[in-house]
C-alpha cells in the first residue's frame, strides 16, 4: 500500500485541525461514511483511482456525492485536488476512523462465528474481550460456516481462536505427531 504513510499523515493532520475547531464527531461521521461509501461501491472506487479521469472532475464528483458533509471534510477534497491524491481518500478516511477511536479510547473487535452472534455468545465474547482490552470495545461479526462452531477474536494484532476448527486442527497435528 504505497498510499499508507501519506494516508496515515493527511488523517493525522485532519483530525488535529478537527479537534482544534470543534468538529471532530461531525468529521468522524463524513469519515465513516466516506470510507464505507467507497468500500461499498466498486465504480465510485475505480473512478478514484483511476487515472484518465482529471483530479478536477473528481473534486467536483466528490464535494457533489457527499455534499451534506462538514466543511472541514469538503476541504480534504480540495487538499486531496491540489496534490493530486485522490487515490489515497478511502485510505485517509479509514486512518481518521482508527486514530479517532484510539484517541478516545475505542477498539473494534472482529468476531467470527459459524452463525450470526446471538446474546449468550455475544456476552460469553464480551466476556473474554476484557481479558484483552480494557478499552471501550464496539463488536463488528463476520459469519464464517467453516469455523463450525466457537469464535475467533481479533483485537489490533491480538488473535484468540475458539472455533471447532482450530480444536480439531490442533487434535489432526497431535494425533500426526504421535
């Protein structure tokens, strides 16, 4: 990912000046939004990124897509316009996201089940994710059939594997290994 580093500077720029102005929710709001707009939304990616399409024409393709957004955000655009950076705006709305919630003391915690969390496993995890973090956590669920059963837990680079799968991985190595 070349456009990391500069993503990670320009997110850490805005939400300085955010927070300086008093608009760091708003900001962080039209960040969500922007970053899962494009993630969603395979032609408004490839119209980014692509590079026939003028930095002009995406300025005003932007500020006319997210038009309700704050004016701070409007101004990313045109930062993003005079640099010729457009490539890099789902990569700086993302990095805004994860500097914010580290700020303010959130993580997010990805949950694999086999099938959608229901309230005893979502407490039994919630219950676990504090032997991890004691930070704020907000659960994200990915369903995954091929776990068969259990959770996997990831926090940042922290992993803890409950899943059926693994328990039998780890029965297939020991029974090999004998």
């Amino acid at each position: 990912m070349s456009g990391t580093r500069a993503a990670i500077r320009y997110a850490k720029a805005i939400l300085d000046l955010a927070i300086s102005q008093g608009v760091a929710t708003e900001v962080y709001n039209d960040m969500v939004l922007i970053s899962s707009t494009i993630k969603e939304n395979e032609e408004l990616s490839t119209f980014i990124q692509n590079p026939t399409i003028s930095v002009t024409v995406k300025e005003s393709a932007l500020t006319e897509v997210f038009a309700q957004t704050n004016g701070l955000t409007k101004g990313l655009f045109h930062l993003l316009f005079e640099n010729k950076r457009f490539e890099i705006l789902e990569g700086v709305a993302s990095q805004y996201v994860l500097q914010s919630n580290e700020m303010n003391g959130f993580e997010v915690a990805t949950v694999t089940t086999a099938i959608p969390l229901d309230a005893d496993l979502e407490a039994k995890v919630s219950e676990k994710i504090r032997e991890f973090s004691n930070k704020k956590i907000t659960i994200e669920n990915i369903v995954d059939p091929s776990i068969i059963g259990g959770f996997i837990i990831r926090i940042g680079d922290k992993q803890y594997n409950a899943s059926i799968a693994n328990r039998l991985q780890v029965l297939k190595r020991e029974f090999s290994n004998n």
